[in-house]
C-alpha cells in the first residue's frame, strides 16, 4: 500500500502542468486501474498567465482500493514569472489524509530566496508514531506543484532531463532532493483507457530525505523489507498533446504486490482566459 499512497501523490504533484504559452487554463484528468477496477481519479487545473500562475490538483481513491485505507488530497501552488525566467511560489497547500494520517500544510515563499517566510501546519497522526519537525535553517526550496510545473512548461524536456536533473523540494512535511533522468523512449499505441498515443519520454525519479519525517514509536514493530527497501523503478512517461509546447505526464505503472496499478491520462481540455486586469479604485 505503500506505493499506492507514493504513487498518488506523486501524479498529484506532476499534474501541475501549463501550456508553455501565456494565458491559457488547462485541466487534466487521469485514472489509476488495479485489476481491471478503476481505483482513483486525478485532476488538476492550472492557469497561467504573463506574469503569475495558479495551480491547483486533488485526487482521492476509491472502489475496491478505499478498503485498505482512505486516501485523499488537495494541493495548490500560486505565484509569478521570477526575473530568472522560471515560475517561483508565493503560496503552497496541501490537505489531506493517508487513512488515520491527516494533514494541513500552508506555507509561504520569499520569491528571491526561496525560503519560507511563514508556515502553519496541522498534523494527526496514527498511533504510535511520532514527527520529526523541519528545522526552521532546513525551510527553503521549490515547492513540488512550482518545480514540475517549471520542467512541464520546457520545450527542450527530452534534452534538458536527459541527464540527471537535482532539485531541492519543501513539501510542509519533508525537505528532499529530488532528481530526475529521462532518457528513455517509448511508443504508445491507441488504449481505450488513455486519450494519448505516440511517442513518449520515460523519467526515473528518485528522491533524498534531507529533513523531517516521520518514523514509529513502537519497540515491537518489524520492519517489513518488501514495502521499504525494495526499489520499484517505476518509470513516468511524458508526451506531447495537441495545443501543448511543452510535456505533461501521460501513463505510469508500479506494483503493489498483489499485481500492477497501471495510470492514464484519461481526459484533457485546453481553453483560452484573458489575462488578469490590475485596476486600482478609492473610495
């Protein structure tokens, strides 16, 4: 169940996505199968304009699947077109909860440093386990909506990712270091399941706690190594719709030790929105 949760959240965090162009609202919907039973749906929405962003995606598991543990989540990320070129947050949330673990992250960014300059958090967790707090030193990075909504948005994905791509990452919860290779390649052929066929990039993701966690406080639990040692190498493939410059996740598939869990992207809209207008007023 382990990779299930991972899993969901990461397509959470890689539906953050915008056509490459300025002023455009896109959606995106996808849907997890096991078995042949659709077990979760995912969407997300971004809008994107000149000068500014907003991100917002929300998944929840369903079916057969909610029997081992309710899952649900909603995350969303704002901000603006940095003076570097890439989109830096103001805010990031994210609510949720992994069976009896709820949580509540709001956290504000100093756009030029990237440190966090406030952060409300409200954790409840299952039993007998216990939070390693962030260190307030260790509280900057990207926040994971805003840093792949910048790797989606490059024309030049397979080239730039196809070496080893590090990033620092503060979710609310943990501080990792994310890292990204794409240099694989594959055909997708028509599947009912999916609204995508063609060409498409494969990314090996890999990630390193740097701060935060959280770990059990029960001197009698063992260590199960299949559900934390094993590496699955599962591979995230983008490709390439129409009305898109840049690359946006289109299918994965990972175990879960009962067979696989397989995700598709399974619907898409693409629409134009005028850019906002700043008017000022006085009473």
């Amino acid at each position: 169940m382990k990779y299930l949760v991972s899993a969901f959240l990461f397509l959470t965090l890689l539906s953050a996505h915008a056509q490459a162009d300025a002023g455009k609202k896109v959606f995106l919907k996808y849907k997890a199968y096991w078995a042949g039973f659709n077990i979760a749906e995912i969407e997300s929405t971004t809008n994107l304009h000149d000068d500014s962003y907003d991100v917002s995606a929300q998944y929840t598991v369903k079916g057969i699947a909610s029997i081992v543990g309710k899952m649900q989540n909603n995350t969303r990320a704002y901000g603006i077109k940095h003076r570097t070129g890439e989109y830096r947050p103001l805010y990031y949330e994210s609510q949720g909860n992994f069976g009896k673990f709820k949580y509540l992250n709001q956290v504000n960014f100093d756009t030029d440093s990237l440190k966090v300059t406030d952060h409300v958090q409200e954790l409840e967790l299952r039993e007998k386990t216990e939070y390693i707090p962030v260190p307030d030193a260790h509280k900057h990075g990207i926040d994971p909506m805003t840093m792949f909504l910048n790797m989606i948005v490059n024309e030049n994905f397979p080239r730039d990712y196809k070496t080893e791509y590090t990033r620092r990452q503060f979710s609310g919860i943990f501080v990792t270091t994310q890292s990204f290779q794409c240099d694989e390649r594959r055909e997708f052929d028509e599947e009912g399941r999916s609204v995508f066929e063609g060409d498409a990039v494969g990314c090996k993701i890999d990630g390193e706690l740097v701060a935060g966690g959280i770990r059990s406080t029960d001197p009698n639990r063992k260590r199960r190594r299949g559900r934390e040692d094993d590496d699955q190498e599962s591979v995230l493939w983008f490709g390439q719709m129409d009305g898109f410059d840049g690359y946006f996740p289109v299918y994965t598939e990972f175990p879960i030790g009962w067979g696989k869990v397989r995700v598709y992207l399974n619907d898409y809209s693409i629409e134009d929105i005028a850019d906002p207008v700043h008017t000022a007023s006085s009473e």
